[in-house]
C-alpha cells in the first residue's frame, strides 16, 4: 500500500493512452458540494478595501445561480490604499488528465444594483508550465460583457488570445482565474460568478431527443435514471424538482456520460415530481422529458442497508467500463481505464446485487460472460494482469509511470478474489454459467505465482515486473498490510503454487528487512515483528503495525477470505477478533479525538485511504496520518467487526451529511471538515467493500462462497491452524 500512496508523487504520469480517452469540459466552477467557503478559491485583502471570504476563501451562495445549486459570491469594496483579490483554482481531480483544449474563458455574471460596468473587478488567468507558475496580465473585465445589465444573469467570454504575458503550450495548463481590485470608489459591490469554464470550440447540438425518467424514493433523497446514449455531445442534464406538480424549479445538474441523479431533498414523508432537460453548450435546452413522481418515507435500519449497498452495488453495475464491463479506477475519471482490483472487488458486489433483486442472475451471467471473455483476451505477464488495463483494448495502461507497465500481483489477487467467488457463484449446468466457470479456471491456471518470487530461493514474493524493465520497482511483499490474499492465493494455486512456509518466510517475515519495513510504515517499531502485543486505547493488539493502521488492511484481502477460518500462532483466537480490536482502536481513537477534528466522534470514524484535499492518502489512528480525512468505507465496510457503531455512522452520514456526502452511487469517496472539502469521486476500491462486507455482515454471503473453492479450502488447511 505504501508503494500505491507514493508511486503519483514520486513518477511522472504516462498521459498517452493506447485508445484516446474521452475528453471532459475544462471548468474551474459550475457547483459546488458544500454550503459555506469554497475549497478550490483564495480571497484576501487589505483594509480599508474589503472582500467577504471565509477562512480566505470565497463564500458559496444558493441566493442566485445559473446552475443549479449554487454559485460564489464576490462581494468587495475598493477603496482608495486599500487591496482586494481572488481567485477560482482548477480542481484536477485524479484521472482527470484529458481535457478540451479552450479557446475563450467564460462564465455567467449576476450584477447587483448599484454596481456600474467600471466599478467591475480586472481579471487575469494563470498557469503551471514545466512547474514554473506564471499569471497573465490584468484586463477590464467589464470589457468582455456580451451586454451590461444588472439583476439578471449576463455572459461573460473572454478569448485566451486576450491574456498576455501568460506562458504554456497547452490549455490544460491554466490551473487559475484571478480577479483583483479595480476602482476606488469605496462602496460596496456584490456579484455573482457562475459556470466558469475554457470553453472548447462546440457546436450546439440540435434535434436532441430527451430521455424518459424513472425514479424511486428513498428516506431523504429520489433517485432519477435515464436512458444516457446518444447524449454524448450535450453540455448537462438539468434536474427539475416540483412539491406541487405544477411549478418547477431546477435543482441540480449532471454530466452525460452519467445516467443517474441522486436529488437529496432532506424531506422524508413527502411527495416530488421530477422532469429534465438536455442543455446544449450553448444552455439552451430541449423540450422537458415526461414527469414522475416518488414519495420519501422513513426507512428501518434494514432498509437503510439495503439502500445502502444497492447505491454503492450501481457503480460496478451502470458504471462500469461498457466493453469489457469490469470497473474504472474511479468516478469521474478516465472512462476507459479499469482497475483490475477494483473490478474484482466489484465481481463480489454484482454477486451480492443478484442476491438482493437489484438485478436477476440471467443479467449478471451475461456481464460476467463479457468480464471472463475480456479478461481472456487481455494483455497479462506470466498471467499476471496489470493494474490499470484499457477497457477498449485489454492493453496496459501505465497509469502510475512507465514503470509500472506490467504485472502488479497485489492487483491481481485482488481480481481473482473476486473470479473464485463468481467461479463458486455460477454453480448451475447451463452452457454459459459453464463456460463462465471453465474460463475463470483457465485464467487462474496460467497465473505463474512462482515466477514472482524474483529468485528460485527467495523467501518473498513482489508486487510488480515490468516486461521491459524486469524487477525495476523491486517491491517485495511484507505483511502488515492489504496484501495477504496475494500470499494465500500464489499458496492456493494448482498449477504455479508456492511453498506454504513462505506465508511465514514472507508475509510475516522476521527478517530485519521485514521488520524496518513495517517500522517504516507505522513510524514506530510496534508491530515491526509482525505480531505486536501492546495495547492502544485499552484494546489489545496482536498482529498490527503501529496500533493496527488504515481500515482497508482489514477489508481488502478479506472481502472474500472469512478471517473467522483463518489463526496463525500471532492470534490469540482468530483474525476476525484481531481485525474487530483495529477497527475498535480506530473507533475509540475517533471518540477520543486527539486533534480535534471537526465532526469526529461515535457517529463519525474509521480512518483508512481515500482521496482528499491534498490527493489520495491512508489515514489512520495516529498524529503524522490524521489530518481530518474521513472516508463513509472505513465505517462501512467494518459492519462484520463493529455493527453497532458502523450503523450509527452510516445514519450520520446519510441523514446530517447527505446533502454533500450522498450521490448517484451512494457515498462519496470522503470528505474533511476542517477544510470544508468533499471528494467530488467515488473510487471503485472504496465502493465494493461497502457492499460487500455490510452482505459479509447480514448473510455471510461472500465469506461462504469465496471458502468453498477447493483451492482455498486446500490453502486453508495447509496454512491455518485448526
């Protein structure tokens, strides 16, 4: 896991792509997710001039917008010997790394009364080329106004041509839009900024054939779907909400390449009806689809489960890469790259949506006749697959660095975690549950598990090899950490196996290297023999670094892999009771809170990795790796080892924090309270264990099937103690 924080801060991105991916609109604002400051904006000044920011950033606003659901206020006053500035950061998310090429800055401008066209702010663009940053020179805003009104909504268009003294070779570049004081008239002035984009040269799309919608009310929230072909080359879909069925108003917008909205009304025991509309580039709109109507109710605990792990079961299922239907890295992203382990994770959740009637087996047996046929064909290293393949094309995609261009064995058995249960799953004598069966077979007969050991004699497996570079990234496998299924599924196999001795010469290796790695890792040498001993927050801890890590080290091998049936002579009972004393220090460190993070607490834990305001990280239940980040899968997918305490966090999340937090696929990836941020992705390692493990909870569903594979059971009784 080390290796995947570090490896985007340490290469550089391959942004070359063997089939090119879709492009996104480049835009610094259109919505933003949480009431209050606006996390990607910077605002400052100097008296007696005045801007109104929170915590030097500019205030969002739901009094005026041109999109639904709000725009940033620049409320200023320019005096004489006084200053004021801000600006709008472009938010480049990951995988966010094609985008249109801009040819004019624009965006819509609401002007209050009062403010006359010079008293307008200068503006200026800036941007990172080669690391080197640099901004344009200021120019009148006011001269760039289609025409000058106030009270209403006018357009602002702004060719890049106009910006001088600017330096890059790309658009991309343009990370920036400023705006600094001009007049010194000394009044106060307020103005809305809404949908501010470099927009590409586009054509408006006419004779656009709005979709029908469908919708199904939850406790606080509708959820719409549409049909989203042949929407391609729209701008948005427009959300419109009515409590009357008469008067509409807009609510929300989302991107066409997603057919589901999720509208979070807050309301429960109330009647809404819904329409939309397809907004070309240029926001005219097309005639409203049909109108339907859902009703919120309060739900029980167990259909708040169910909701739940449906939400969460749609990412792997509506959005899924559609050629080879296996799961993207994560959403929004790139749209035709997917995680291997992600989409194994996904595999155990499709089981768990045949399971609950989310959908019927026919439809699964035909997604999974299109996984293994995909997987079959796919580019793999001594059978081992890569960590990011491209869906149109089953080659690698070097998303990390050219480095990592071939094997990534942690990957795989992440993959195959999910293969051996779905190989388990499709038990019925029809022709295609057959062949879904053999195939998985023959995939997971060709892995070579003993060729990444490196060495004949080596006591470790690794993680990558490069077919150009060989062992370059020379990371070998040490436990404590998400990769013990590695260990036990190279063990398991029946044609390329390793010695079951080397689950104790590897993964729990007491080899100095092993233990200066885990000391590395927790920053403490607790756990650096593997087995720990010591007590955090009155919990005893026997296997562990530090005082047990991040969250996923107890979900991610373990989706499948029922630590129930697995001890080893580190554990006292089993590691099922070990893995409920980390995720119960991680809980009561969350109580306790140390730092004083907003929103910690009984309701509000489990640190693990996720995305969040500084890029993608593990949080855990110490000082150096707690910095406010808190991701809805470290509480969720900790059902089996807490129930009690996961439930009081998902009712928490979804009733105080849906409105930010709860989307089209359930929960977004995290959020930070501190910093007033919420991921704007889900991530499709954090998604499935959602699902998957609050099943693992009820029924025991994926535990059972991924256990009963001869393989496994075989590697169980050769590894385990009884």
């Amino acid at each position: 896991m080390k290796l995947r924080i570090i490896f985007c801060l340490l290469v550089i991105r391959c942004l070359s792509a063997p089939a090119q991916e879709p492009e996104y609109d480049h835009i610094f604002f259109d919505n933003g997710l949480m009431a209050g400051r606006y996390y990607y904006s910077k605002a400052d000044y100097t008296s007696p001039s005045y801007i109104q920011n929170i915590e030097n950033k500019l205030p969002v606003s739901e009094k005026e917008y041109f999109t639904a659901k709000n725009s940033l206020l620049l409320n200023y006053v320019s005096a004489p010997n006084g200053s004021w500035s801000a600006s709008i950061l472009y938010h480049d998310w990951r995988g966010k790394d094609f985008v249109k090429e801009g040819k004019s800055l624009d965006f819509k401008l609401f002007i209050k009364s009062g403010t006359e066209a010079e008293e307008l702010p200068l503006i200026a663009i800036g941007a990172i080329n080669k690391k080197e940053t640099t901004t344009s020179s200021f120019i009148n805003l006011n001269d760039y106004i289609s025409q000058f009104k106030q009270e209403e909504w006018v357009s602002v268009s702004i060719p890049l041509s106009e910006f001088k003294n600017l330096s890059y070779t790309n658009t991309k570049e343009i990370k920036e839009v400023l705006f600094k004081q001009n007049s010194q008239d000394g009044k106060e002035h307020t103005l809305y900024i809404d949908q501010v984009e470099l927009s590409p040269i586009q054509k408006t799309v006419s004779n656009v054939i709005v979709p029908a919608i469908k919708a199904k009310a939850y406790e606080r929230h509708v959820d719409l779907w549409w049909d989203k072909s042949g929407l391609e080359n729209i701008k948005y879909i427009k959300i419109y909400r009515s409590e009357d069925g008469r008067e509409f108003k807009q609510v929300g917008i989302q991107y066409p390449y997603t057919g589901r909205y999720a509208d979070f009304t807050n309301e429960p025991n109330k009647t809404f009806s819904y329409r939309i509309a397809c907004v070309n580039y240029d926001y005219s709109e097309s005639q409203p689809s049909n109108i339907v109507e859902a009703t919120t109710r309060y739900m029980t605990d167990e259909q708040l489960l169910d909701m739940v792990q449906e939400a969460s079961f749609r990412y792997y299922w509506d959005g899924a890469e559609p050629n080879s239907g296996l799961a993207l890295e994560n959403i929004p992203g790139r749209r035709n790259m997917i995680a291997t382990g992600a989409s194994g994770f996904g595999m155990m959740a499709i089981v768990t949506g045949v399971e609950r009637g989310y959908i019927t087996r026919e439809e699964a047996i035909q997604r999974f006749k299109k996984i293994v046929a995909f997987l079959d064909k796919a580019e793999t290293f001594h059978g081992g697959y890569a960590h990011f393949i491209d869906g149109t094309t089953g080659k690698v995609e070097p998303f990390f660095g050219m480095r990592d261009n071939g094997a990534d064995m942690v990957e795989t058995s992440f993959l195959f975690q999910g293969l051996l249960t779905a190989r388990q799953y499709f038990d019925k004598n029809s022709d295609d549950e057959k062949y879904i069966r053999n195939t998985i077979t023959k995939l997971w007969k060709n892995i070579e598990w003993d060729w990444f050991k490196k060495t004949k004699d080596s006591k470790y497996l690794y993680w990558h090899w490069s077919p150009d570079q060989e062992w370059v990234i020379n990371h070998n496998l040490i436990g404590w950490n998400e990769t013990m299924i590695t260990y036990l599924l190279a063990i398991a196999s029946p044609t390329h196996g390793i010695g079951k001795d080397m689950y104790y010469s590897g993964w729990a290796s007491q080899e100095k290297l092993a233990q200066d790695y885990r000391a590395d890792w927790g920053q403490t040498r607790d756990g650096a023999m593997y087995s720990n001993g010591n007590t955090y927050f009155g919990v005893k801890l026997d296997v562990g670094v530090s005082n047990g890590g991040p969250l996923f080290f107890i979900h991610y091998s373990y989706l499948g892999l029922d630590p129930h049936k697995i001890k080893d002579k580190y554990v006292s009972e089993n590691y099922f009771e070990n893995f409920r004393n980390i995720a119960l220090i991680n809980y009561r460190y969350c109580v306790e809170n140390p730092k004083k993070n907003i929103g910690y607490g009984a309701d509000n834990w489990g640190l693990t990795a996720s995305d969040g305001p500084w890029g993608y990280r593990a949080a855990e239940p110490v000082d150096h790796q707690d910095v406010g980040t808190m991701a809805p899968t470290g509480a969720l997918a900790s059902f089996p080892y807490l129930p009690e305490q996961s439930m009081a966090a998902l009712k928490n999340y979804y009733r105080n924090y849906g409105s930010f937090l709860w989307g089209e696929y359930g929960f977004r990836d995290a959020f930070n309270l501190n910093e007033n941020w919420c991921a704007n992705i889900y991530m499709g390692l954090n998604q499935a264990p959602v699902t998957v493990m609050i099943e693992n909870y009820r029924t025991g569903l994926i535990w059972n099937l991924f256990m009963k594979d001869p393989d496994v059971q075989r590697m169980v009784k050769e590894v385990f103690i009884k």
